[in-house]
C-alpha cells in the first residue's frame, strides 16, 4: 500500500442497528486491496434511501441484519493506494461511483454492469456505506473531479448519473416534450438534465410550492397537480420521467404520454402499478425502469463542469458526522428540505 | 375506371346490426376511387375482434352504432382500377392490409402509419370490412401475392402481420430464448415467426391441449400452465410475447424475464393490468405494446413463399358468405377450433 | 383557390439559361394545386448548390438542360390557399421545406422521405426554385414560424435542417467530442447544432481565419490546420462531421476519430474518396452520409426560438431580386461573405 | 492447481521464426493463472492471418519479432484449472474464444471488448497461439461446448464469431437481401449466418468455381463475376457483407447497394479503398467495419447445435502438428482447399 499522509488505524463510523437507532461508532480504517485507492470522505449526501433503510429497516427484499453504514453519494480525496492501483492518484479529488459490479458475468461482460447480479454497493446490506471517515474503493469507480467542482458537487454526480441513466434510457434529444412526475431530487436534477440533452419543453409537477419554486428556477415549467389534475393539463410529452414512485401519479402520467413516446420509471414505490396497458398497446409506448446507472460519470462530470447542470442549489442543509441523524431526519421536521449533506471530517 | 370483367352493380355482404345480429344483405359494389383498386374477395378470415364486435357490439371505445360490415383479413383477385390506380393489376391476386392511413400526419410522415389518427381500418367502426363479395382498397395497400401461396394464406398475411410486428419490436434474433403466453391464433403464428427471426428457444404456454399440440407442430417447446405455473418452469426468457390478454397471466410472465429482457404486449384484455414494477426496474426490462403493423407486408409474403411460416395449418374451418354467423360463433360450439375462414364467392 | 389580397399575374424570376448566364424574367405567378399553398417569397438563401449550378450549369448528373430558377432556401407569408388546402394559414408566415416526396413509396412510406426517388426538390433540375416572387408549396411543407423568428432565420431553418440531420445521423448527446471539418456555413451551423445536441466539445478546422473566428463566436474551440495538421492535435474525436467535401480532409478527420466513432459525410465533393479502412475496421467506426432530411423543421425551429443556435450571425450580404447574380459571386469576390440573402420582393 | 491426469512438462509447439521459417519445438506446458483453466488442444484450424503470417512474417503493423506460435480457432479439453478457476470443468471440451481483454478499460466497460487497446490475442504478436498441445485461457474465454458438436465444429465457432458479429452490425432479419462478396471460409459462413438470421435472399459472389459451389451447397444463390460484372447483375441489396478485401471488389459492390442499406466490411485489404461518396451520401448508406468480435460465442454455438449453420462442410484437409506448414500451404497447391485444420495430439 502506497501512503502520503498519515492514516489513523481507526475512525468514526455512524452505524445503523435497526430501525431509527443509529449510534456513532469507532471502527478501523479500512486497507485498500488490490486496485483499490483509500479515500478521505468529505461529503456524503442523504438519499432517500437511506432514509428508508434509517425508518424501516429494510427497503424491500433488502433487510438490515448485521449493523450497516449508511451513505452512498460521497466525494472526498485520495489518501493511500492499494496494490497494483495507481499511486499517482494519491491527493487528487474524486467522486465515488458506489457499486462495484464483478466485471466477468453476463450482465457486466455486455456492459450492463448495474445489473450485475453480485454487484456490491455501498449502503445495500451487507456492503457497509460511506457515513465515516475513509473508504476503500476500487480505482475505476473512484472517478477524477476537475478542479472547477465544489466537493458537494462531486458527491452529487451520483444523484445526477440517475438522471444521466434515466435520460439515455429515453433518448431524450432536441424536439422532446418531458413531463417529469415529482420535483424531488432526482426530479429536479433530471429537469435540468434533460434539458441538456436538448429537450426543448420540461414540465415538472408536484404538489409542493417550495419545490415547484425550485424546478422553475431549474428553468423548468411546472404544474402543481393539486391544484390542476395532470390530465386536464392538455400537455402531451414525448417522454415521461416518473419520479414520484407513487402509482396513481405513475398511471394518470403514462396516460398523458403522445404516440410512440418513450417512459421511463425511476421513482421507486411498492411492488406494482396499474399499468394503462390500452394506452401502451394503441400508442405503442415504449416503457422501462431504471437500476442504478452505467457509464455516467465522465458525462455527468462534464455536465456539472459546463454549467449545463447546477447541483449546488439541492443542498439545503449540512452536518457533521455525529449529526447524521439530524441528517436523515430534516426532511420530516423541515419540508423546504431538499437534500442534506454530511461532512464526515467535521 | 378500368375493368375487364363483368362486374355486378350489388353484391351480398353480412352486415351485423347489433350484438348477434347479423343478417345477409344485398349492397351496392363500391366504385374505386383514386388511386384504389376493386378487389373480388376470395376469402376472410375471422378474428378475435370480428367475434367481439359480434358478440357485444362494440370494443371498448369503438361501438357499433351504424350497421357495420365485418371482416380485416381479406385476399382476393383485382376486378377494377380506380383513377390513377395501376390498370396492369386487374387479374392479379392480392392480399389486403386492412388500414389506410391518411399519409401526412405526425405519424405517418415518419413512418409509424399504424399510429394515425385518421386511420381508416376495416370492421372498425363507421368503416366496412370485408365480410362482402367485393372490396374497394387503395393499391398500395393490396399487396402482390406469388403463385406459390394459396389464398388462405394470402388472407392470413395480416395475422402474420401481427407477429412480425411483435418480433421487430422485440428485436428478435438469434441467441434469444422467446416465451410466448397463449397458443391462440397469433401466438402459433408468433412462435413460427420468432424462429423465423433466428431465436433459439422458443416456449409457448396455454391450458389446452390441443393448442399446445399445435404449438409443438410449430416447432416450440410448450408447457401447460393448468398443471406447472409458469413461474415454476424455471425458464428465463430474453423476450417474452404476451399474446393472451390475460392480466394475471401478463403479470406472471413478465416476473420470469432476464435482465434487460424485452417485453412486447400483444394480447388485448381491458384497460390495465398490474405492472410487476420493481422486476421492470430491478432487471431494466424494455416495455412495449403492438397497434396493429406497419411494413410488414413484404417480410410476411416471404416468410410463407421460403417455408420458413406455415399458415395453412391454422385454417381449421371453412364457411360460405351466408354462413358467416356460423364461423364467428364455431369456437364456442367446437373448443379444437384454431381459425374459421369465409369464402365469399361461395 | 382561395385569396385575401391581390395577386399579381405575373411576378419577377432569376432565371439561369447556362453556366454563368442568369437573366431576370417576368413569368406568370403559378397557381397552387391541390393541397397547396401559395407563398410569397420575401427571403431565399444562396446556397453552395445554387452557386455551383451558376458557374458549371450542372452538379453532377443533374445538369441544366431548360432555363431553371436557382434558390430553396426560402420564407415568406402565404397569400392564397389551393383546393383542400388550409385557407387559416392564408397571412401567416411560412418556411419552406424545399422538397416534396411522393409519399407513397417504398422510402416514404418508411419515413425516410428524403430518400424519395421521385422527389420534386425547389431548384434541382428540372423543378425551378425561389429566387422569384412567388412559389407554390404542399401545405405539409411549409412550415409555420413563430413570431420571435426574424424572416431570415426562417429562410435559413434549411441550412439548419441539414446539420439537425447529420447530429441525429451521429446520435450527438452529452458525453461526445465533435470533431467539424470546414466552417463554411454548414459547418457554422452545425458547431452550433452539435453543442444543442449535449456535445461537450466541438473543434472547428479550416484554414480562413475569420470563418475560425466566426465558429469561436459560435462557441466552438478553433483548429488552423493551415498550421496545425489535424492529425497532430492531438484530439480524439467520438463524432467527426465533415463539412468541407475535400477527399484529402475527409481521409485525414477519419483517421482521428475514436474507437466504435461515428463520422457522417456531409460535404459534398466528388464521387471518390480514399476511405482509410484498416481505421474503419479496427476502431469499428460507423460512417454514413446525408441526403438532404427528414421532419427537421420542428426542431429546428425550436432550436433557434429557443436561443439555442443562432442563424442571424451567418447573414453577411443582402440583395434585392434584380441582384441575383451578386448574390451568386460575392463570395468570390469577397473572402469574408458567409451567406447571401435575397429578397425578392426588393 | 487442480489437476485431474498426469500433464507432462514440456509439449510440442509449431513456431514461426521468420517468412516460411516454421520449426517443431518443445516447449514448456503453461500454467495456468489465476482464473486460467489449462486446455489439451484437440483442433486448431488455420486462417488467413496465419497463412499470411507464414509467408510475410508481419500484418500490417503487427510484425513477428520474436518466434510466434500460430493458430488461433482452438478446441480442446480442460485438463487442470489455476487459482480462482473452476476446477469442475475439468474434463469438459471447450471451444476458445482467442483474446482476452483488459476488462477494465474505457471499451471493455461499455461491453465493447474487442476494441480493448489492451487486448492479448492468439498468434498475434507477442502472443503465442494455438499451433501447440496445450494452451492456457481465462475461463470466461474458454467456452462450454455441448456433446452435439464435434470437435472441427468447436474450433470454427471462431470464423462463425467473426460472421455472427458481422451480421449483428448489419442488423440483418427477415426481409433483407444480402449480398456477399467473395467465398472464401469467412464468405461461406456468413452465407448461412445471414440465413440464420433471417435474411430472405442471400448471394454470394467469387470467381472460382468450386467456391461458388460450395456457396451453392450452402444454400446461397451466386454469382460468378468473372463472367457478369456485379453491376450489371440487377441485384440491389440492403445489406453488403464484404468478405473479398479487394478494393475494386469493394467499391463496385457498395454501389450496388439500395437506399438506405447497410455495409459492413470484413475483408481485410490494404489500407485504403476508394469509397463511392456520392452512393454513399445520396442513398445514405451506413458503413462500418469488423474488428473480431464481441459476445458472440453462445450464440455461434446455438447455431450450429441447431442445424442452422453446418460448419464441418468447410474442413477440406486435416494435418497432425508435425504437418502444420503443409496446412499453412496447402492453398497454393490445391485451389479447391477451403479450410485446413491441424489436430497437435497427433
């Protein structure tokens, strides 16, 4: 292992034990094996899963048995390097892509490593996650970060690599009409994302003000659907990103959707919708859902680094790492919250 | 107009009045206008939607309200040449593809006829099918038939239309491994068009045996879900053709797809069915339905010349014109009935 | 045919006899067929084709054996409506989609339009084209232009139309680095179109130092390869659309490009060029060239009322009708011209 | 190292040391790697590198340096497993795909591994091939083969892999009408790919007899172009597969094909042809090349354990090891040789 600095044999860790108990813990600094860079972590931010996983316990078939780290959005720099990974890394800023799939199945062979059925990601039991001081990661998912990039912006590539996924998956291009169900993080990066990919009209809608406010200042039209139900809105996408999870939302917007559009479910929400299967056979839309990500952090980089998408303004609230739970709660106690972020060296 | 043989000024064609009232009527043979030719229809298949149509008068949102003239899949011999229609044609036999599109909408303009608004389709109300001695069709759309294929077939090509359809929506070819639910009329023709498209495995699924029989003289492999539920079966598909329009059975399908499988819904059956959304998401499976065809005429022709589709073994019953009551309703009196076909000339 | 003003009978056209031969004529104001508008023509572009027809009388096999109106570039106001065409568009303005395809053949039907071997196509042997007062369109292809559109941009959505093309033929999105050869007016445009597309990188080579300039103004990084080879800079293209028709060009851009990049053939220049194919084959570079376009006009059109490209900038010369002929020669007379207009109504 | 029978020391290997320079020599058995299984070489056919390699001692850039084994369409039995290795496929035949990539790199991500820059490839220099006893390869390489296929056939899934891939870029299905030029091994094959495929007619072109027969044979119309220039055959294509690598032979068969057709270029030729621009933009057809192969295997293996491609039919000479530079010449004494194969146990 090639080191600059000094490392302490042990850090700070907020682990959770189960639901709502969450204890900060002292837990050894990791060593990084082979191909992997040992990172300082700087900035993590709050998903909404982790959130789940904070609440309940579990999310779906992923249940929490053995105590686990939390976080997955994480940014920070370079402190040591593994065998046969490259040293000449070391002091250099990076954004952590936070699965590291086997490389050699069937799914990562083709490409489509986010499908790879032994990925390992950070924060999904049992892979710990990155609410601490140090993670180990391999060298190809521990993406370079420009100099021009704030460390919140470099942690927020993995939100925006959702949005990156979600917008190749429907081809958005110039001459697309986007509807975008719920103005939530994600909703609100993949506004201005599809923007950048040349979509000339984005509809985002939501029932919330303050976040209607934040998608119109992402340059967005919006429509707060409690007040005008979205069908009656008269507006035809091209494309639908549905992020709101919710499947009454999910039905009444694929309705919306123009012959031979394109729809692609991204928010998370129960085991089934009610699919409008007349409107998919006569319209002959196109559907599918999004797993993660693949391939998008250099494009998600330039994204951030030309301007054509702004993260910083998702930040609304920041802690200190034995402030995690303050973290994973802001959004209950404070509903202008968008996206808390954790400094792990504070 | 150009004609060369004698052509009488009425004809006989079944006309359904309402639910299971259909009476035999005397009608004026259409004159072709424009660019359209006169068809003397040798034989008319009967499918599904004409059984619908009789039995409840309506489907879904096309209700019969006028008297209305069933019957889509048509092939015959070319009596007449309207203005401007191709005169060297008269004496040919031709196959009829039942929708006129109007040419220069928003999705006929790019290519997707099959999605205009305007669509003029056979049986489907107000516009008369085929069910008739004599049949007025734009020549573009009253496809050329080699000698090598008998009349039946010729009529068959639109069924046949529908699977190849499906399979380029599924962008089937080799390596894929195809299931198939419902061993009805489309999917026997589905599961002798995938294999035509290069797929190596091919699984049809149904609970009558002697449709399953007929499946396996197609060449597939078959299982029969009244005694294993396909979800046992252990069979993982790359591409699954839903053809039986039953939601259950959709749902349950689409539950056993691989990992960026394809998924395309060819089987009407109500307006919903619930969507296995965490499967659509977890493993990225591409969603689509099928509305009617579009360019499929060619491909279809020569899929039945090479040998490569065999459509005569679907014809399990023939009847005259006056008996088209008695082809539509063969299927409730005879359970081994596949496809009924009219003669009209008789 | 319907009419809100007074049309004259006769009207003023630019009338090219033979090579170099170009005479102002009074010729009748054509009447508008079926399904046609009649247009008057305040803007028309000169085009490269239009400049070639006037020196050599011919573009290859297209030679011009009868007197033949130059110009298709074209916008102006519809002022009268032929049969079955749509009297409320009579006022508004218009730009003119110069080619009419057949609709009905075995390109069109597809939707590859452009492909059409029987297209009528404004200024291509022997259909004339716009430099005259008056010009009958198919109400399909004379597109409606929003206010915010000054004339000349709507004259000049053609040009754009053909880069709209290339950046669909090339799949531009984010995350690509685009490589234009040659900063004649399509490449200026295209550099434009490709950073609307999501492309992260445009370099523009040529060897005029202010038709560089002009392509840094249109936001694109700039190559003299008039100093600097283009093979020795050093940039590994992902797109290469070359512009500038020159085989040697052509050759050398190819030879930069990527792995699995793709390069479309723009420019026009000869029958012949040297392909390298050992680069085609062991990089797996996918090229493929342009003809004209198909369904541009909405999104260019939202391209420029969007901001997004900006086509006013390339207007360096205007002139009235009786000035065709200057039009024709100011670029070789005036090494800065980048495109003339005329206005046929002056 | 597991191991299951006694493996000897050293082994049999036909090195090339310079132009027609090719002498039997003992040389070490490898041991396998990690993730290596250990293969008993059972059938190794000889290609056109390998001939080419023989007689110039270079390709292009790639130059025979040092003493280079040859062979690289291997088949064997796994006789041991390395560290990490599957040690249950021990005693399994296998058929062996030749490179192994990088795995990690910027085309081995995407999926595109056969453009890893990093790749080790059989007989290409520095990498022994397969014209030895025994050979070692990563398990993912070293492909199942079933009982079904004999061992000639699990060593030519190497040039099916090449026709597979070939046939996936040119998209070929049902109703395409292929042309391929030239009947050599790579030819004949892609001949009864393309069937596989879907495609409705196929011919082949060459100027020996005995090819054009073999062709014949399987399945393919053709067409002697020592007597009829392709040209002047009528015959318009949408898709080209180029096998010949002669340049003529390449610009005169691109320009016979249709509008919109795709070309793919597998013959290798020199590093220039001179490319039909104007055919190539005016019907926009789209080009690409073959560089090996991707995710082929399962596939080619499907194919012929169906009956779909018959692979045995082009083994025309087999040689024991001591013969391999009668293998590598026999082509020049006997012009009716198609494929040679060597079996090193012999």
């Amino acid at each position: 292992m090639t080191v600059t600095s000094a490392i302490p044999a042990t850090m700070r860790a907020a682990v959770l034990h189960g639901p709502e108990r969450l204890t900060l813990e002292e837990r050894p600094v990791p060593t990084p094996g082979p191909g992997e860079l040992l990172v300082r972590v700087e900035t993590v931010g709050t998903c909404g899963s982790d959130v789940h996983y904070y609440r309940h316990g579990r999310i779906g078939d992923f249940v929490v048995r053995e105590p686990l780290v939390l976080g997955h959005e994480a940014a920070g720099t370079v402190v040591a390097a593994g065998p046969g990974a490259d040293s000449a890394r070391i002091g250099r800023r990076v954004s952590v892509e936070p699965g590291t799939p086997c490389g050699s199945c069937g799914e990562c062979r083709p490409g489509r490593y986010n499908l790879c059925p032994d990925m390992r990601f950070l924060a999904t039991p049992p892979v710990d996650g990155a609410f601490c001081e140090y993670l180990a990661v391999h060298q190809d998912f521990a993406h370079e970060v420009p100099d021009s990039l704030t460390i919140e912006e470099a942690a927020l590539l993995e939100p925006l690599s959702v949005a990156v996924w979600a917008c190749r998956k429907a081809r958005i291009g110039p001459g697309d009409r986007v509807l975008i169900t719920g103005a939530g993080p994600i909703g609100l990066v993949a506004a201005q994302t599809a923007r950048a990919f040349g979509a000339h009209d984005v509809l985002v809608t939501d029932v919330l003000p303050h976040r209607l406010e934040l998608a119109r200042s992402a340059g967005a039209t919006t429509l707060d659907v409690s007040g005008t139900p979205l069908g009656r809105a008269g507006y035809t996408p091209t494309v639908l990103l549905e992020c709101s999870g919710v499947p009454a939302v999910s039905n009444e917007a694929i309705r919306t959707v123009g012959r031979a559009g394109r729809v692609v479910l991204i928010g998370m929400g129960g085991d089934e919708i009610p699919l409008p299967l007349s409107r998919v056979q006569n319209y002959e839309l196109e559907l599918t859902g999004t797993f993660r990500y693949a391939h998008t952090w250099p494009t998600a980089t330039a994204l951030v680094a030309s301007g054509a998408v702004r993260l910083d303004s998702l930040v609304s609230h920041g802690y200190g790492l034995a402030q995690a739970e303050r973290a994973l709660t802001v959004a209950t106690r404070d509903e202008t919250a968008v996206k808390a972020v954790i400094y792990p060296q504070r």
